[in-house]
C-alpha cells in the first residue's frame, strides 16, 4: 500500500504538471522539454517530445492494479503522442524506454483485453505505433558492421544534410547490443522480420570482436571498423545490459547460441572481474590487471542477473556489499571506490539495486530482503519526496536535491518494489508469464514460439567448439536450490556485514593468487614511504626509481624494462597509477565539502535540499552539527555592500542578498552587524546552475576574518530562486543551514496531510539544481579594479604520457587514497572521511609530472604505453 501511495504521488504529479512533456521536474513543478532548459548533455539524448515517462510508465500501471488509469493513459498515448518530431534523440534509450513502453503496453493490453472486462475498444494501436518508431529507429543501422550509430533523427535518420546526426564513430557496448529483445519482440509481434535481422547483426559482430583470449569485451567500440576505443571492461556503465540481453534473449527467443555466447562471458566475468563481493573493471588485454579503484552504481543490477543465471552465492555477496554502502550514504553514490568512499556522489534515483532485491528475494525466499525493500522505501520517502514527486539526489553526502525525476523511476523502481511486496492474489496476472527488459517492461514467454523467421540453433563450428560442460542448460529451480537450509542466504551474507564501516576490504593479490601464499602483496601508493629503505628496494624491483629534486620534492620514473619480471612490472604500474590518483585526490579533498540548504517550513518540511558552496569564513557547518536554522529575509540593499538599511526584518534571521559590487566578507560583516544569525549569497548571474557550473567556496577579503562568526552559504541563481519563489508565495520561509540534510519534520509533516503542496511552487520557480560532486577551489568575488587573492576553480586533468617512461612528485609520506580489493591490510578508518592530520607524516605539494625520455620501444613497452593511455581516458569518463 505504501509503494501504492509513492507512486500516485510520483505519477499523479507527472500528469498534473508535467505531461505531455518528456519528464517531471520536482523541485519546480513543471515539464522538462527539451529545447528550454540548459543542456544536460547526453542526459538529455533521451527526450523526444514524446512523453517519455508515460509511456515508459504503461505497463507499471497494470502491474500495480491500475487498470482504469492504464486504459486512460494508452488512450492519451493514442491520441497525444507525435514520432516524427525533428530531434535527435539517443538509438539506446529510445529502443529501451520507448519501443519497449509501447511494447509492453501492447503486451498488457491484449492481456486485458483477453480477460474480457477492460480494453475491449484496442485494436493493437500501441503496436502500430512501435513499428513506426521501430523504422525511425532502422536508418541507425546503416553501417557496414550493422553496429547502430548512437542517436537517430527521428524526422531525417542519419546523415541526412537536416538530420544533425551520423557522423559519430563510436558507440558504447550496451548500445549496440541491447536491442535484440525489443526489436525481435517487435518481429514477433508483427512478423516483420527485418527488426530482429538488424539486432542479431549487431549482437553477432560485438560477438566476433571480443577480446578472445580472455573473452571479455571493451567499454566503447567503433561502429565502422569493430575497433574497441576503450578496452577497459566490467559490468557497469556501458557494458551492462548487453550480458542481460544475451540471457534473456535465450529465455524469450530460445536460441541456443545466445547461452553459449553469454557462458562464455560470464566465465571470464567471474575470473577475471568479480573479485567477491566487489566487481572491479579490468583491461581486456590484460585482464590481470585492475582498470580502475572505483565501481559504477549501474553494476547493481549484475546480483539479479547472476540470480536468473542461478549463480546464487556470489549474487548475495555483492548484493550484500552495495546494501551496506546504501546504509552508510542512504543511497548508492553513482561511483564508490573500493573502500566504499564516494567517488561520484549523485543518485538519479536508479532502480538496479531494488531489481537485484526482487529476485533474490524470489530465489530464497528469505524475509531478510523484504527488510531492506522496506529501507529502500524509507530513504525515498524520507529522503528524496518533494511535493512534487520525488527527486534526484544531487549529493548523497548532503541530502541535497537536483530538479529530475527520470522516466525509469516510475517504470521499474515502483515495479519491482510492489513485485517484492506482492502476493500472487495482488495480482491480475501470472508475472511469471512474461521477462523483464533491461527497462522492466513486460514482454510475453508465448513470443518464442510465433513468427518465427530465424533458425533456432547456430550451428557454426566456432560455437560447436565452445566448452560449455560447467553451464546447465535448464533454467534454475528455487524450490531445489535451497531444500533444507532457510539460512544459506544469511550464512553467505554475514562475513561481510562489516565490510563497509567496520573492515578494510582486502582480497588475495594477484601474484598471492599466482604464487601460492608466497610473497607479499605488492607496496600501494598509500604506503609508500620514501624514506623507507624497504620501500625503495621494492620500487627498484618494479622499475621504479627515485629522484630527488632541488625544491624538496621527490620525483618517481618507471621503466617497465628494468622490472625484475612482468609481475613486478604490472606492479610497478599499478602503484605508479595508484600514485597519480593519489595526488589528484589530494588536490581534491583539500577543497571543502558542499554545505546544504533545506528549506523547513510548511509546505516542504525539509523535503527540499539545495547544494551551497561554503565560505571560508565564519562559522564552520561540519563542527556545528545542529546548523543554524531560522526564518530568511532579503536585505536592503540587497547587494549587502552598505550598511543594513532594514535591521528590524533581518534581526535574528537568516538574510539573503545578491552576488556583486563587494567582498563577500564585507557583505557578512554588513548583516552580521545587523543582527543576522547567517547568510545566504545568491548569485546574481541568471541562470547560474551547479548542474552546470562548478561550485566554489567564497574567500576572505585578505585580511583577518576572526570576527566573522555567522555561517555563509552561497547558492546559483536557480537554487536561489528556489528560496526567493518560497518567500513570494508562502511569505515566511524557514531553512536550515548545515554540512548535511537533517531529517525533515515528520511530525509536523503528519499534522498537515492534506497539503496544498501541489499548488505550492508551481507556476514562477525556476529551475533547481543542486550540488556538483566536487567543490571547486577558492573563488573571491572583486569588481570594479578590486584585487583577488583566489585561485582558480579545480581544473586537474590527467596528464599525458607517449613513452614508457612516468615521472610524478610525490610527498614523503603516508597519504590517503584509493584502495583496491588486493591491498594490505592498512589501518582502518572509520567514516567517509579519512581525516588527513591522522595519516600525514610531512607535508608537501604534490604534483603530477611527466618524464618524456624515450626508450628502445619493444612489443611489452607499447602495451604499457596502451595501459596508461587507457588510465588517462578512464580519468575523463564521465557516466
């Protein structure tokens, strides 16, 4: 019933103020179109101007008992929705959310319609809308490889001269090969076959280009020459989906090759990648050798796939481990490092972990998970409901919101949250009928057997050759997997129910692994000591040398050719990469976190959170826990650069005034004296966004700001507006200022049920954004001649290398960084923070530099050179 409720808010408020646009924006309550908001990037790739979180949405309403809304919901579809608008849309999301929508709205309707009491008026209009879109979709494919190019004009196709489109080479794995399900539902469905032959072709050419003496496939691929652009490899972002779809296209096609296809890759994921309970990308050259120290939140939808695959064990392990992560952040950080640090701290609200809950749950049986279904619930509502649905989290570290609610939200986390709770008698149909789509839409079992216009078995030589022996060829039983021992779930879970908070990960290292029990696991980059003779004659081994510069920095080079075996020399790689992170970590955490702002008052009760960037004066958030809350006031003269000409209103309140014409220390002394328990700066560039901005902290004047003692919070023009809109139509305003999100006012939230909060802040709120990941350096605010003593936003890039030789400074010290499951057992630390007074022994700039002498290049020099450069890419990626 709860998961109900959730999710009329969620949809009720999409349909009240969103649609017909594309999707909802919570904070502002109102459409998001594209065109006329700031671009998001490839985020955006996924809006058509087709009202895309309805019709992602259709077959949630059946599954959720919601067969009046459904019928309502396929009739506007019917009559609202227009294809053949002239933008450029992505050929992924479009296949998975849309294509799929329409197909398993068809798939529900004729389900509907069968039973005889609702839907009796359809006559397949979903489904000829799926084959429009399906032939919009088909210019992608015109490339020599069949791989799809990565977006498609919905109006021109590609390469058209009005199209905007086709000139891309490249294309993510998952892209390509996550098609065949919707486009041979499509097939069936129509008997036109074309739509299944162009899936097939671009699933059998990723086949043939993997890397085949490990089996494994990159992250990116161009879709002309079948070269792999980045040959790192996991099962995250990026390659995803394409292992779910090789599955499930077994179950739903019943072609044999697409098991064998998938069991050989699943034997290379569990020997190279999965490293229990973590899942750590590799190279696909070497897969020996870790590609990264952070894992990607897509990767929690691996636990549910390895539970249909009936590989039960290692799924509860991983499940477990993100669960925990998920307790110590509320959400899953879209990256976490591999001692379970954030590493990109936003949560668009993604469903994967919630999928992997259902089918364990289904698979053991044991009443554990329901129990963290119920946390899942717990944190949304408390967490991320707005009055207008629900939002994403822009940092899980604050609390702090961004102005999205995507599509998937309400297309598969409510689904899969209502399949975990509900009986079979909840239900009006057999779930067990149909298989999900990687989008959680419902496509029938009955497919595999009508229209069928491609031979069920390959029967090629190379798939005759595969040894398959390990791989049963049935589909799992849970009633036999777990016959006499309801504890197995839990006896796999509790070794690691302290992994997060209360153990450093550390797994077998790879020469341990190799060698037996026999010599140490390698020096990380956190250990290093310079002034350890054991430390250097252990970089010497690895080919590594130290030089020591004239301004007291140290310098470390490596020669792959001097290692003492290609062991070592793998090695000395990682700990040179480890050491080039390490610095730029560093650089990183000597910024301050982001603060937040929560507004308190009736209507919102805390349910809305705004990322500020903190000032470096004043009082400090992160030692006053509580924070500093109070009713706002807006200053005069707003800038804040004179004296207070309304000290009345501003006494005891927190006063909020413009960016400009003044240090920002001067406009906190001005309100400060005024009797103002804190501040608020908002920018005064309109349109200002920390979706698209970096956020900075506000510096001193240069002088001795001891006798600032209010805190100072700054805020982009659009989270500004959140507030200014708020005071506009509520008049009395309370926020709280803090270094996190507190818990909002439940109790008051109970005392006022039936808020008006749909009217709230509907009509004049501009776009909300809230926090960037990182907080940029010191940014001063001069103008008219003034001087700044501030330095410049946080650019670090990568640096760039063309030889086998790697050359950075380092500091002589014990520093924090990433850790990999193979590492030593270090010291542990307890929270997200590792305090770095605790762990540094001395103190020195740490930079990255590089060393461009040229050695005698040999076969294993270029594939060192291949390794860093695909370091140096991973640095850039972005999800």
């Amino acid at each position: 019933n709860q998961v109900l409720e959730m999710f009329d808010h969620a949809y009720s408020n999409y349909m009240e103020h969103a649609y017909p646009a594309d999707e909802l924006m919570p904070l502002t309550c109102r459409g998001r179109i594209r065109g006329q908001e700031p671009s998001r990037g490839d985020v955006d790739d996924a809006l058509g101007k087709f009202s895309l979180t309805l019709i992602d949405t259709l077959d949630t309403l059946v599954v959720l008992n919601k067969t009046k809304e459904f019928e309502e919901a396929v009739k506007k579809v019917i009559k609202d929705v227009n294809l053949d608008n002239d933008i450029v849309v992505s050929v992924f999301e479009t296949n998975i959310r849309v294509l799929g929508g329409l197909l398993g709205g068809h798939s529900v309707a004729i389900m509907l319609k069968e039973k005889g009491e609702y839907m009796q008026w359809y006559n397949g209009e979903l489904l000829h809308m799926a084959k429009e879109l399906g032939y919009k979709l088909l210019p992608a494919f015109n490339t020599t490889s069949g791989l799809p190019y990565p977006r498609v004009n919905l109006k021109f196709g590609v390469r058209h001269p009005e199209a905007r489109t086709g000139t891309e080479t490249d294309t993510c794995t998952a892209c390509a090969g996550t098609l065949i399900l919707e486009f041979a539902a499509l097939s069936r469905f129509t008997g036109t076959s074309i739509f299944e032959e162009y899936a097939r072709k671009a699933l059998d050419f990723i086949w043939e280009k993997r890397q085949r003496s490990s089996n494994l496939v990159g992250v990116t691929i161009n879709i002309h020459t079948g070269d792999w652009v980045r040959k790192d490899s996991g099962v995250g972002a990026g390659i995803d989906s394409y292992y779910e779809y090789l599955l499930k296209a077994y179950v739903l096609l019943g072609d044999d090759s697409f098991l064998e296809r998938f069991n050989t890759h699943y034997d290379a994921i569990m020997r190279y990648i999965s490293q229990p309970p973590l899942l750590l990308d590799v190279h696909i050259h070497k897969p020996m050798l870790n590609a990264r120290t952070w894992m990607d939140s897509l990767l929690a939808f691996f636990p549910g796939l390895q539970v249909l695959k009936g590989d039960i064990r290692p799924a509860i392990e991983t499940h477990e481990m993100l669960y925990q992560v998920i307790k110590k952040h509320n959400f899953l950080p879209e990256a976490f490092t591999t001692d379970f640090r954030v590493h990109w701290a936003q949560h668009p609200l993604r469903p994967e972990f919630a999928e992997s809950t259902y089918f364990l749950y289904k698979a053991t049986g044991d009443p554990y998970y329901l129990e963290v279904g119920k946390t899942l619930i717990e944190n949304l509502n408390k967490y991320a409901r707005v009055p207008c649905g629900f939002a994403a989290m822009k940092d899980v570290r604050t609390g702090s919101h961004e102005d999205r609610m995507d599509s998937f939200f309400l297309a598969e986390m409510f689904k899969y949250l209502y399949l975990l709770f509900a009986d079979k008698d909840d239900m009006i149909f057999d779930i067990e009928d149909y298989i999900f789509t990687t989008e959680a839409h419902l496509l029938p079992l009955w497919l595999s057997t009508t229209n069928q216009t491609i031979s069920k078995k390959n029967t090629t030589t190379e798939y005759t050759e595969l040894d398959d022996s390990n791989f049963d060829w049935t589909c799992p039983n849970t009633q036999i997997l777990f016959p006499n021992d309801p504890m197995f779930a839990q006896s796999i879970r509790e070794p690691l129910k302290n992994v997060v908070d209360k153990s450093c990960p550390r797994g077998i290292s790879r020469a341990e692994e190799s060698l037996g029990s026999g010599p140490k696991p390698p020096l990380r980059a956190r250990d290093f000591m310079a002034s350890n003779p054991e430390h250097l004659e252990i970089l010497k081994k690895m080919g590594v040398s130290l030089i020591h510069l004239k301004d007291g920095r140290v310098q470390l080079v490596q020669h792959a050719v001097q290692a003492a075996s290609s062991l070592d020399a793998e090695d000395g790689l990682r700990f040179m990469q480890e050491m080039i992170e390490l610095s730029s970590q560093q650089q990183k955490e000597q910024q301050l976190p982001p603060r937040a702002v929560q507004i308190v008052s009736h209507p919102f009760f805390g349910r809305v959170v705004l990322t500020a960037g903190p000032a470096q004066f004043g009082m400090d958030l992160s030692k006053h826990r509580a924070g500093t809350r109070g009713f706002v006031a807006t200053i005069k003269p707003y800038n804040g650069c004179s004296e207070i000409t309304n000290p009345e209103a501003v006494k005891e309140k927190i006063a909020l005034m413009q960016r400009g014409q003044c240090m920002f220390a001067e406009k906190a002394r001005n309100i400060q004296k005024a009797g103002a328990i804190g501040g608020i700066v908002i920018d005064d560039n309109e349109g200002s966004s920390s979706d698209t901005a970096p956020l900075f902290q506000m510096a001193g004047d240069g002088k001795n700001t001891d006798d600032i003692t209010i805190p100072m919070l700054f805020l982009f023009n659009k989270e500004g507006n959140i507030i200014l809109d708020a005071i506009r139509e509520y008049e009395a305003v309370e926020v709280l200022l803090s270094d996190k999100a507190k818990d909002r006012d439940l109790e008051m939230e109970n005392m006022d049920q039936k808020l008006s909060e749909n009217d709230s802040h509907k009509q004049n709120s501009e776009e909300a954004t809230s926090a960037s990941q990182d907080v940029g350096a010191v940014t001063e605010e001069p103008e008219e001649g003034e001087s700044s003593d501030g330095t410049d936003p946080d650019s670090l890039s990568p640096a760039h290398t063309d030889s086998d030789s790697v050359s950075i400074s380092n500091q002589d010290s014990y520093v924090p960084g990433t850790d990999e499951a193979s590492a030593p057992e270090p010291a542990c630390t307890q929270g997200d923070h590792q305090p770095q007074e605790q762990q540094t022994e001395t103190e020195s700039n740490s930079k990255v530099n590089w060393d461009n002498k040229v050695q005698p290049m040999e076969s294993i020099l270029a594939d060192w050179n291949e390794d860093i450069e695909a370091f140096e890419m991973m640095e850039k990626d972005e999800l």
